[in-house]
C-alpha cells in the first residue's frame, strides 16, 4: 500500500468517527429535549436547544449535531420499512 491510500483511509476513518460521533451527541441530546419537553414544555426545552444571535461555535455544533441525528434516523427508518415493504411483496408474488 503506498502512503498515500494510507493516508487517505485515515482521513476517511477519521472523518467517519467524527460524524458518528456528533449523530451521537445528536441523540443524547435530543432524547434530553425530550425529557425536558415532558417536564417544562415545548417553549423553555427548545430555547436552551435553539442558538441565539451571538451564541458560541459549540451552541451550533448542538444544534447542527440534533439535525444530523434526526436525518440519520429518518434515513434509516426510511430504509427499515422500504426493505420489510419490499420482502412482502417479494413473497406475495407468485412463483418465488
């Protein structure tokens, strides 16, 4: 292997763990949210979630981290039900 698809694969890996890592990140927090949401309401939960003008890079980082957890989860729910929708029909049909 020349270094250079070494080097390569590590910047993917890299990348791939810092992505998994804020879809995680993503996931606790909007599982807080929802605690709190419970507890305090839709207004004062998604005030402390939202950034507001002038917030720090990390009060993004949050927000951004919940986005990409809740796409990551529709994706794979979307692809969840496709396959088990597409493996009935698979065996409704006739022959197979």
């Amino acid at each position: 292997m020349s270094a250079r698809t070494v080097a390569a694969q590590w910047l993917l890996r890299s990348s791939a763990l810092v992505l998994w890592t804020l879809v995680l990140w993503g996931a606790l927090l909007a599982f807080l949210t929802l605690l709190d949401v419970a507890g305090e309401g839709l207004g004062p939960a998604l005030g402390r979630l939202l950034p507001s003008r002038g917030a720090s890079v990390w009060a993004w980082v949050n927000t951004l981290s919940v986005a990409l957890a809740m796409a990551v989860g529709l994706v794979a729910g979307g692809l969840f039900v496709w396959g088990r929708r597409r493996r009935a029909w698979s065996s409704e049909q006739p022959g197979d």
